[in-house]
C-alpha cells in the first residue's frame, strides 16, 4: 500500500506534505486529518488514496472502498489501488469483483507478482487450479522469493496427488522456529543423535502427521516431541517418543529440530508410501470406561461436528450451520456432539434438537478420544476431529467443501492417510443440499447394518 508522489498543486503543496510526512512515519490519526482536511479544500487523487490505505490499515473497510473508488473517480490509474480494492473484496469472500480488479492491477502493473499470487488465491479457492498454478508460476517468475506463490503452488501439487515434489515445495514456507541447531532435512544420520519434533500447525496437522515419529525413532534417535497442551495427553502413547515437552515450556537439549509438518519431504513421501495404518492412536482405557458409563444408551451412536473454529481461514466454506444439518439427520440414533464449543448462532436449534452436547466435559483430546471410540460412526467437517476419530480407526465421514483442503486430494471418496474414511464433496461451491442428501442414505444404510 505505497504513498504516491506530492501533487502539483502549490496551493497545497505545505498541507500535502506535511500529510504525507505523518502517513510515513505511520502517524496515522495525523496524516487522517490532514488528508480530510485537504480534501474539503478540494478533491485530489492520491489524497482520496492514501487516505484509504489508512482506513485499510485500520480494517475500516467500507471506509476504505469509499476512498479507492473515489480516487479511481478522479482518474487515479495506478495499480495499486486496484491491487488494494482487490485485497479488501477478497476478506469479504467477493471472489469475482476481487478477481476483476486484481486484472487490472496486472494490466497496469505486468509485473505485480502480488496481484498474480492474490489472483491465483482466488483461482484456487474456485476450483480452478490449473489457473491458479500458471498464476504462481508467473509470480515466482517474477520474484523468485515470493513465499506465498511458492506455498500456495506446493499445495496445489499436493491436492493433485504429487506428495514428492509437493513437500519439497512446501519447505519453501517461512521458518516458524529458529533454533541454534541444525534443522534435519532426512539426508543427516540420526545415529545416536538426540531429535527435537515440534507441532508447527494446528491441532488436526499434529494428530495427522504424528504418525511419522515412530519411522523417525527406528532411526536411531531419541526423539523430544514438543505438542499443544490440550494434545499431550492424546499424544503421550505414541511410539517412539522418549520426551514430550509442552508447548512454550524449556525445552532440553538436543542436536537437530524438524517440524512434523516436514517430516513427509525428509522421507520421501508419495501416494503409495503414505505411512497408513487403519489406527495409530488409541484413547485411555480409563477414560473409554467412565465415558462409556455416561453413553450407556442401546441405540447407534453417532458423533456430531458441524463447524470448526470461526479463525480458521477457510472456516466459512468448510462449517454449517446446525438447523442446515438437522434435517438430514433420521431418528434411530444417539446423536452426540462431539464440538466442545458451540456458536451462537446454533445454540437455539442445538436446544432443540435430540443431539446430546458434552460441553466443558470434554476436557482435552484424551477425553475427545475416548468419546470417539465409544461411537458407531463420526460425521465431520474439515476438523482436528475428523483425523482424531480416523486416527483411532473409527468410521468417519467427512463433508468437504468445494475447493477442500490439500489432504483430501481431488474427486475421490477416500483417504490414502485414513483407511476408515469416507469423504462427501461439494460439487458446488456453498452447496451442502447434495452432500447432506448423501449423509442421511449413509446413515439409513448404516442402521440396517
């Protein structure tokens, strides 16, 4: 969001400057009104710009759109402030006015590698990856260093079922840790070294890639695997670990780190040696039998999750609302949600609805767990919960959106990492009536079993 240059204008060249030398050291509640007060001396281009670029700082984005078509108004054509208008339609998931202005931030600005990886990012969450793909391309053609097109087209490999060339892309991504010791790649020895693993995502990235570090123990090693609190209890009977750690406590000494999200590139990973086995997880015993002591109805059990977290990026394509799931839901089963949170928006028609909610019970994964095992199916969206009950070896189906996340691959209804799932797509962008329709004859097909 640059600063274009002072106007000719001597009658206000002393306010634009002095604007423009606030806005440049990020006064910005000065360089505001100083713009605005130019502005009721008369209208100006770049002061109707700069002036937006401040609202977007701000995220006042009406405010924002105001100023750009305002300058736009005045025939300010640079690219910039298309490539601007581009970013705020995006946030607001209006992909195709979003696209059209990134297209005229490139036709201004052939060389905007931003406008090519933004516009790609739109491309993508559309379905269109061979559009987006050539996008990327041509953004790290133009800046070899541009993470996010380099990210963004390792992604795309990955969805296509290209894990080898996929992963190494993906080390491309900006370090998340920095650590005084070398990070292992899979060509050093691990021979007698001491081997820090760390959970660098989120909760279902852990639960699914956690299935390497048994491969990585039979290397020699030992391993100290650093997990989120609410996932160590969950994660303490994994193989192969000699140390787990909490995440953000003191961490022992060791003499290489790897991500768990690399571990895929250091051994070479492809569709056909995907370390899959139909369980690699087991919940507490203990647990399983209190549990099973508060479920203790005779009908199938099935457990619920409808929506994920609210931050999650992608979390308005992937969530739906509980009223939406409710009519494909037929009577014959208990109904447990398995969400320890519920929105809002779905209190009312959670209250009056047969689905039995855990809430605060559910205290940490270890319990999630326990409650999974003691299920006759899981039905989830794109969540920690899906790999969570498929990691345990339940059935699971998982209801994905149109452009779903890169693991699930592209038009198939299974999963090369989970052998017990079974995947229901939109064929449609926002379009879960089929997908639902699907998901009640599962469910009536599962009762008669």
């Amino acid at each position: 969001m640059k600063q274009h240059a002072k106007p000719h204008n001597d009658e206000i060249d002393a306010l634009w400057e002095q604007a423009l030398k606030f806005h440049k050291l990020s006064h910005d509640d000065e360089a505001q009104k100083l713009y605005e007060k130019l502005l009721t001396i008369q209208p100006h281009a770049h002061a109707y710009y700069n002036l937006g670029t401040i609202f977007q700082k701000q995220e006042k984005l009406e405010e924002a759109i105001e100023m750009y078509e305002k300058a736009i108004a005045l025939q300010l054509n640079h690219a910039n402030v298309y490539y601007n208008l581009g970013v705020i339609l995006k946030t607001q998931n209006r992909f195709e006015e979003a696209a059209t202005f990134y297209e005229k931030a490139i036709a201004l600005s052939p060389d905007h590698a931003n406008a090519y990886t933004n516009l790609g990012n739109i491309r993508k969450e559309q379905n269109r990856l061979e559009e987006a793909m050539a996008l990327y391309e041509k953004a790290i053609a133009l800046n070899p260093n541009n993470t996010n097109a380099h990210l963004n087209k390792s992604l795309i490999l990955l969805a296509k079922g290209d894990l080898l060339e996929g992963f190494a892309l993906y080390e491309k991504r900006r370090p998340v840790r920095s650590f005084s010791k070398p990070a292992w790649t899979g060509a050093e020895s691990l021979e007698g070294k001491t081997l820090l693993i760390y959970s660098e995502q989120g909760f279902g990235d852990t639960i699914q890639f956690c299935r390497y570090i048994e491969m990585v123990a039979k290397l020699g090693c030992t391993v100290i695997f650093e997990v989120a609190k609410p996932l160590l209890p969950l994660m303490r009977q994994l193989r192969g670990v000699s140390c787990f750690v909490e995440k953000g406590e003191a961490l022992p000494p060791f003499d290489l780190h790897c991500s768990l999200l690399s571990l895929p590139f250091a051994f070479q990973t492809t569709l056909e040696s995907i370390p899959s086995k139909e369980r690699y997880l087991t919940a507490d015993p203990q647990k399983v039998a209190d549990w099973q002591k508060v479920l203790n109805g005779t009908k199938p059990k099935v457990g619920l999750v409808w929506s994920g977290s609210e931050t999650n990026k992608g979390d308005v394509y992937r969530s739906i609302f509980l009223e939406t799931l409710l009519a494909s839901l037929p009577k014959g089963f208990e109904y447990i949600c398995l969400q320890k949170e519920v929105r809002q928006s779905d209190h009312t028609a959670l209250e009056n609805s047969p689905i039995r909610f855990l809430g605060e019970s559910l205290h940490d994964f270890s319990d999630t767990a326990a409650v999974c095992s003691l299920m006759d199916l899981v039905v989830s969206v794109d969540t920690s919960v899906a790999h969570l009950a498929a990691a345990l070896g339940k059935k699971t189906v998982v209801l994905l959106p149109f452009a779903p996340d890169w693991r699930w691959l592209l038009e198939r209804n299974d999963s090369p990492w989970y052998p017990t799932i079974q995947l229901l797509r939109q064929e449609t962008m926002d379009d879960w009536e089929r997908v639902l329709q699907k998901l009640s004859q599962i469910l009536l097909n599962f009762e008669k079993q």
